[in-house]
C-alpha cells in the first residue's frame, strides 16, 4: 500500500515548489476530494434534519442510544480549521 505524502530527508523544498506547484496540486486533487467529502456530509446532515423537522417526521437527537445523525467527517483540512 502506498500513500501521497511528502518526503523530505536531507533535501529541501524549494521556494519555487512551495509557492507555485504544491498549491496547484493540492486544489487540483486531495482538496478538491476533501472539499466533496464535506459537502456530500453535509447535505446529509441537512437532509435527516428536514425530516425530522417535518409533521410526523421523527426527532432523532445525537448520542441517545448510539443513534441519531452522522458526524461530519473529519479530513484534514477539518481537524486543521478545528485547532483555531
């Protein structure tokens, strides 16, 4: 199994690649996938809470008994904002 990452051991990064290419490969990719990730979370979380908000619809609150809706995923770019 591999991984994307970046591996950096006796060398450095230079300006040029920190500035303008790893930028665009990450829009280009892995933050373009968290950023769909999120998104299709979230209008989940929208969609269970329009149900339960509707006559007749059920109220499902989070944490009794293990049910009630997903959390959001954490990606990184979640756990990133979330140490503000």
């Amino acid at each position: 199994m591999t991984y994307d990452s970046l591996v950096n051991r006796g060398d450095y990064f230079s300006a040029h690649y920190l500035a303008e290419v790893l930028p665009k490969d990450l829009k280009a990719g892995l933050l373009n996938t968290w950023k769909q990730r999120e998104d299709e979370a979230r209008s989940r979380a929208e969609a269970e809470a329009r149900r339960a908000a509707e006559p007749g619809g059920e109220a499902v609150a989070a944490g009794e008994g293990g049910t009630g809706p997903e959390p959001l995923p954490v990606t990184p770019r979640t756990g990133l904002r979330d140490l503000r």
